[in-house]
C-alpha cells in the first residue's frame, strides 16, 4: 500500500514537473512566435488614412484613429486599433507619404503579433516616383547592416503595405514597400539601458562604440545625423557608458534619394558636391581603437556582403541593388588600403 501511494505521488510530481516544463516551453515558443522582429520575411499590413488630416496634425502628442491590418500565418487578417501621427521634420515637409509614427494600448497589443510594442514607427516611400520602393529597401538595408555591426541597434521588419489613401469621400489605393522600427524606449528595455535625453559630446561617449558608429555612417555614406545633438541618433547609458544608436539614413549616399541633399553643420554646408560622395566625421581617438575597429569591420565584410545580397530580392529594379552593392564594396576598398584607411578616415578625424 505504502508502495502504491508513494509510486502516485511520485509519477505526480513527474507528471507536474513535465507538464510545468511543457508549458514553460509552450510559452517560450509562442513568446518566439509573437515577436514581432523575430521573422525577416515582410509582413503584409493595411492601411486608410487621410494625409491630409495626418498633415495637419504635426503635434508631437496629438494622433489620429485608425485600424491596423496585418496578416498572418494562415493567410487570415487581423485588426489592431492604432493611433498615428506624423513624424519626422524634412520628410514631413518634402515627402507625399509621410513617415508615420504608431501608437497603440496595451489593451489593444495583448495578445497580437504587436504585443509589447506600445509605441513603433514606421518608414514609407517619401514620393511617388518610380524607385521609391527600392528606397526603402536600401534604407533598411543600412539598419540590418547596423545590426551587425552593434550590438546596440534598433530592431526593424519589412512590411508589405496596402495603403488606402483617403482623399474626402473618395480614396486612391497605393501598394508600397516599408518597415517598422523598434521604439527607442522599448530598445533601451531590451538592452538594460536608459535612452539619455541631454546632448553628450562623442568624446565623452564609448570609445569604441563611437568610432564603430562614425565608421557606419562613413560606409553609408551619411552626414545627416550629431552624435553630439541627438540629430537622428539616439544616446543610451548602459553599464555607466553613452553608447549612440543612430537611426533615418534616407539622407545616405547608399539610398541616394532624388530628394537628398548634403547636410548643413552650424549654416555650413560641408564641402560635398553630391551625397554620394564620403566624408568621415568621427572624432579623433587613440589610433588602437580605430585599429581594433577597422579590423572589426573586415572581418564582417563577408557578413556585411551576404546582408546586402539577402536584400536583393525585395529590390523592383536590379540596377538600383547593384549601385547600391557596390557603393558598400567600395567602402571596404577604402578600409582595407593602409594609405586611403589614413587619408580618408584618420587624417579626416575632427578636433572639434
């Protein structure tokens, strides 16, 4: 009897501790299966807006209602009640579509795909021209490249998007690509760290990080963006170090938009003719640093080409992916020529 009591209270436990670990697993899995970052393949998405009405309201804390459709597995559609707003400065200005910002309650994510994401934006083409998809891809490619090159990095997702524009009582459908960025709060959260709202000099930031940073941009070919003010990067404090995540490269000789143009510093235009052309701002640093990541950078060459092959697919015009690929091997021929690494990136380091 003894004997019996004790095998049932055995396979119980048994039965508890596996059961207990079945559902531990079943909630690691779906938790995998509603990240919403964590499949690269493009989501397909829905939605109707009026531009004008998201025009006009360009307060910073003032959205509009909308109904967000996703697709999932099965090829049904999901809802999602959403608030959005413009954002951006120049984009919002100079761009038919745009870039928008969501905003969406917990009570509304639980659940869902977007679950966690409380806030997220998202980039769109900015004219109706005939590479405007092929610009966003370049845009994101310039994320993903980010991504391995940092650890610290904003997640993306391409999203396929059925936009339906409402113009009053009639409305014009346009197919679009885009991609939805990580929000800066939510990234702080899943990297430890705190997003720093003063303006830190790059000096003062981590050394490493901020020349890997300076030497990104440089391979983009971007000089729209101030480590210094917070232009288009964001600054976190984690484990008592500043580190810059930079984000919007549509201003990058890589996506060499028709709307580009170089960047102005303090009403100074810098001495570029195109935005195609490189010019490396980074500060100057302790030459071992920049050799530790100069090296880091050829090592991931193969990763970093492999990158932008995986995003040939998602390009309507090859010749755009070629220019684009080969404006990155150029970069690499820079950094892997002793002479040109020093004349074109330590002899152009800044003092101030």
């Amino acid at each position: 009897m003894k004997l019996a009591i004790t095998r049932v209270l055995t396979f119980t436990f048994l039965f508890l501790i596996v059961f207990g670990s079945a559902q531990e697993s079943m909630e690691a899995v779906k938790a995998v299966q509603q990240d919403l970052f964590s499949e690269t393949t493009p989501l397909p998405v829905k939605l109707e807006y009026s531009i004008k009405d998201i025009k006009r309201e360009t307060n910073d804390s003032t959205y509009i209602e909308s109904v967000l459709k996703y697709q999932v597995a099965d090829g049904s559609w999901k809802d999602i009640n959403v608030q959005l707003r413009a954002r951006g400065n120049y984009r919002l200005k100079n761009c038919y579509f745009p870039p928008i910002k969501f905003k969406i309650t917990k009570a509304n994510y639980k659940g869902t795909l977007f679950d966690g994401q409380r806030r997220l934006k998202m980039v769109t083409p900015c004219l109706t021209e005939r590479d405007r998809n092929d610009n966003v891809i370049k845009e994101y490619m310039a994320y993903k490249i980010y991504e391995l090159v940092s650890p610290q990095y904003f997640k993306t997702r391409l999203v396929d998007i059925e936009f339906n524009e409402l113009r009053g009582s009639r409305s014009k459908a346009h197919i679009m690509k885009g991609f939805l960025i990580e929000d800066d709060k939510h990234v702080a959260k899943r990297l430890d760290g705190k997003m720093y709202s003063r303006n830190v000099h790059p000096r003062q930031q981590e050394d490493t990080a901020s020349v890997r940073h300076a030497l990104f941009q440089y391979l983009i070919g971007n000089t729209d963006y101030s480590q210094a003010y917070q232009h288009n990067v964001k600054i976190m404090f984690s484990n008592k170090k500043f580190i810059p995540l930079p984000y919007d490269f549509d201003m990058a000789g890589l996506v060499n938009c028709s709307y580009a143009v170089v960047s102005q510093i303090q009403n100074q235009q810098l001495p570029l003719t195109s935005v195609r052309q490189r010019l490396y701002r980074g500060f100057k640093r302790n030459p071992g640093i920049y050799s530790v990541v100069r090296k880091e950078f050829l090592r991931l060459q193969p990763a970093i080409m492999a990158e932008v092959e995986a995003c040939r697919s998602e390009f309507e015009y090859e010749r755009e992916y070629e220019v684009a690929r080969d404006y990155v091997v150029d970069f690499f021929k820079v950094i892997s020529d002793n002479d040109k690494f020093r004349s074109e990136i330590l002899d152009k380091a800044r003092t101030e």
